[in-house]
C-alpha cells in the first residue's frame, strides 16, 4: 500500500512539473524573443534602416496575417474592444510608442534603451496601479520603485558624463516610452481587453499607415539595403519580437499565473546586454552593467507581494 501510494504521489508529482516547466521555457523563449528585437533594432538602424522602416516590419506583416482574424471576430466593433478604445492602445503600445522607441536608439547605446524603458514601465505600472486603479502598493515594491530609481540614475549619470545632451535626450525617450507602455497595461486592466485580443486590433490598425508609408518611397529605400537584412528584420521584428513572444509569455502566465510568469519581463534587460555583445560586439560598460544589477534588485521588490 505504501508503495503504490509514493508511486501515485510521484506521478501527480510529474504531472504536475510538466506544465510548470513548459512554463518556464516559453517564458524563457518570450523574453529572449523581446532582447532579440531590440538587438534587431540597434542592428537595423546601424545598418541604415530608419525607425519607419522598422515599424512597418513590426506591424505589417503580422497585420496582414491577423486581418482575418479581426474581420471574423467583427470589424465594427473591434474584436468587442471598439474604435475609441483600439486607437488609444494602439498609440500607448503600438506603432506610436514603438517608433518613438526606436527614434531612442539613434542616440544612445543599446544599453541604455533595453534597460530605462522596461524599468520605466515598472515605475509607470506601479504609479498608474496607485493612482487610477486605487490598488494598494506594498512596502517592498515602494522599496522595489526606489532601486529601479536609483538604477536608472546611474545609467543616466553615463549619458551626462559621456554622451553628452544626446545621451540625455536618448534616455529621456526610454522614460516616456516607458510610461506609454505603462499606461497601456493600466488601459488592458481597466478596460478588461486580453493581450491577445488587444494585439490583434493594434496590428491590424497599423495597416492604416501603410498607405503613408508606400507613397513617400519607403518601399525603395528598404529595398536597397538588400533581401537578407530585410528579412532578418521581418523575424526579427514581426514574428519573434511580437507575435511570437506575445503567445509564449500568454502560455507562461496560463502554467505559471501572472506574479510567477513576472519573472520573464524583468530579465529581458539582462538577456538584450548579453545577445547584443554576443551578435553586435557591444559589450556593456561597467556604469551600465552596475546600473542593471540595481535595476534587476528593483525588479525583484518591485514584483513582491508583501
């Protein structure tokens, strides 16, 4: 009886890692997917790219793809989400916040932008939770939005000391675009739209820019710098970056729940510094390798919930 008893007790064991650990691996694969597409954007705009450019292999390809999707779930109303609605998102966390995001990049290393705009979220996150939804913040993730704070300022003392007005102005984009995609997180909540469902209707409205696009040449331009390039941005930024990352870190938050699937986010940070030095030979400098261990111990407050 004991025996048959442990055995029963180590199956449901295992039954029960499994989804914990798939878990894991697409939280994992989600936020390698996120570093890889602000790898993709210092790539492409060293390269000759320009943040139009990017946007459009951001949002077209995966617009075009989800264009069924919207139309059998019902156009007119947006998925349920609605026209008003639909266009704030889009502006707070999609093609509006992504294309000041890249303008970021021409300024300051990849250092800086991988690191301030996720804590700036973070910091943006908890301020709105406080203020517009009325949500009780604790001791520890007070303590948690004074590291991050201190993080960044360490990064932004690199930008002062060394970059100059440039490095100031990159980080300050980084900030903004950070609190965009704060107030987007706080809209989802508020409103109750998915993630999935919002990244369907932003996508899809990102197509009413295309117009714009293809009649100020950019289609040439993009077209110049070559087929190979063009698609590593398309993967890059249309498939891993967006769609992809999007359901990966859906499914770890379905194995894991919201405060465990958490983690992956914070550690997109660590995981842009070390891709970029491995695929782009930046190495981080020491003022911002100290800056995103602060920030790191931020998050990790920051995501307590005592």
């Amino acid at each position: 009886m004991d025996q048959r008893t442990s055995g029963a007790d180590a199956l449901i064991q295992k039954n029960d890692a499994a989804p914990a650990l798939l878990g894991v691996v697409c939280g994992l694969a989600a936020a390698l997917f996120w570093a890889l597409g602000f790898v993709g954007t210092r790539h492409g705009l060293k390269l000759g790219f320009t943040p139009v450019d990017l946007l459009v292999h951001r949002y077209v390809w995966s617009g075009i793809a989800f264009l069924p999707l919207v139309f059998r779930a019902g156009i007119s109303d947006l998925c349920g989400i609605g026209w008003g609605r639909g266009l704030a998102l889009m502006v707070l966390g999609g093609p509006v916040m992504a294309l000041i995001s890249y303008t970021g990049f021409l300024f300051v290393p990849l250092g800086h932008g991988s690191v301030i705009q996720p804590s700036s979220a973070t910091l943006g996150g908890l301020l709105l939770a406080a203020l517009f939804l009325k949500e009780k913040i604790s001791a520890s993730r007070l303590a948690g939005a004074l590291v991050i704070v201190g993080g960044l300022g360490v990064i932004g003392a690199e930008s002062i000391g060394h970059i100059g007005a440039d490095g100031v102005q990159g980080d300050l984009i980084f900030v903004l675009t950070g609190f965009m995609f704060a107030g987007f997180g706080a809209l989802l909540r508020h409103w109750r739209v998915s993630a999935v469902s919002a990244a369907l209707v932003i996508n899809v409205l990102s197509l009413l820019l295309l117009p714009i696009y293809l009649a100020t040449g950019g289609l040439a331009r993009i077209a110049a710098i070559g087929i190979t390039e063009n698609a590593i941005q398309a993967l890059a930024q249309g498939v891993l970056a967006g769609p992809a990352a999007l359901y990966l870190y859906a499914v770890s938050v379905q194995r894991l729940g919201v405060a465990r699937a958490a983690v992956f986010p914070a550690i997109v940070p660590a995981l842009t510094l070390l891709v970029g030095w491995l695929l782009l030979g930046e190495p981080p400098t020491a003022l911002q390798a100290a800056g995103l261990v602060t920030v790191l111990c931020g998050f990790y407050l920051a995501q307590r919930q005592s």
